[in-house]
C-alpha cells in the first residue's frame, strides 16, 4: 500500500485529489495539509511513500517545504503539484529535492501513475512542463553532450531516463549493479548534475537514445 500526504491550499483541488486517492486501491491518504510548515509537521508523524506538493501556497510555499521533507524524511518520494509557466519555481523545488513534478490540470489517472511512478523510486515528469524546464535549463554551447559520453555510458543514460533503476539496467545491459553505479557517477560527473532527476533532464534535452552513439 503506498502512503500518500497531500499539500494543497487550495480547497476544490484538494477535495478533487483527496478522491482521487481514495479510489484507489493500492494507495492510501494518511495526511493532509494546507501549506507548507504544516506539511513537513504531517510528513514527519506519518512518514508517507509520496508526498504531493503544491509550490504555490500564501500560508508557506512548497519550496522551503521541499527542503526540510527530503533533509528529514529522504525516503519520502516528493511530487510537485504546478501550474504552467512556473518553470523557474519547479527548477527551484528540483533542486531543492523534488522528485518529480505535475501539472494540476493532469487527469486522475496522470495523478495515479505519477505516484506509483514515485513510490517505485522513478521521477514523474509531465511532459507539457518538462518541454519549458528543459528549455530554462539550457546552457551555452561549451556546455557537455553526448560526445563527452561513451557509447556504455550513453546506454546507461538512456535507460535512466527511461525509468529504469540500477538493478533493472544491470540486467538489460548484462554488466554487475556496481557497474552501472561506477558509470552513473562518472556520467553525473561528465554533464555536470548530481541525480537521476537532472541527469533524466539532460537525457531528453540531448535527445539520447533518439540519434547519434558516444565513443568508448
């Protein structure tokens, strides 16, 4: 069963998503607040699997709250709960230790998969706001690309950003754990990111997996 806090100020989004939640079977709402210091009081007595988190709230944004959720319960999985065109805000609660992000237009069963997408230790990225975030986040042209890679590492990538974790990669790609743990440092490393969020990011704003190889 995985545990869901919900953090929304506002009154019919919440309601919407409270049932949205409570529909599904392998899910269950054990908290609920309506800013942010009262969602890291929540998250600390309850200890969720996923915590959906609005950024935008008058009582105390989502982006301090963010910070304190993954400093003092880091295996708390954190969704942000966005509307579009806040994409130096999501590149903020990112950073701050986010998980994923999700437009609050999304469907209930966007809603679902996200959280289960989360609790299964991936990064939900809507993808009308991934488009915007990859754009704010690029850089120069001195900045790495895929011929900073190799073609292993660049495999290894790609299966990153397609959800996969270490031990899945491990056996798409026939090689021991501790190897795709030593290449995911040295990839990190290379595009200059520090997790499998940013690192997903850079996959999609490089096109990996869609044209052209590293070199060993």
């Amino acid at each position: 069963m995985i545990r869901v806090v919900l953090v929304d100020d506002h009154w019919v989004i919440r309601q919407g998503l409270e049932a949205v939640l409570e529909e599904a079977i392998d899910m269950e709402l054990v908290g609920i607040a309506d800013s942010g210091p009262e969602g890291v009081r929540v998250v600390a007595s309850v200890e969720p699997d996923v915590v959906l988190m609005d950024l935008s709230m008058p009582k105390g944004n989502g982006e301090p709250a963010i910070r304190k959720i993954a400093a003092g319960q880091p295996d708390a999985q954190i969704i942000v709960l966005t509307m579009f065109g806040e994409e130096s805000r999501i590149l903020a609660a990112l950073e701050a230790g986010a998980s994923g992000f999700l437009l609050k237009d999304s469907s209930p069963d966007q809603v679902l998969e996200a959280v289960r997408q989360a609790a299964a230790g991936h990064s939900p990225l809507d993808p009308r706001a991934a488009s915007a975030v990859i754009s704010a986040l690029r850089t120069d042209t001195h900045s790495p690309t895929q011929e900073d890679l190799s073609t292993r590492e660049l495999e290894v990538l790609d299966l990153v950003a397609k959800g996969l974790q270490n031990k899945q990669i491990a056996r798409a790609l026939s090689i021991a754990e501790s190897t795709v743990k030593a290449h995911l440092t040295q990839i990190y490393g290379r595009i200059g990111v520090s997790d499998r969020l940013q690192a997903t990011l850079w996959a999609q704003r490089n096109d990996i997996g869609r044209s052209g190889d590293g070199q060993e």
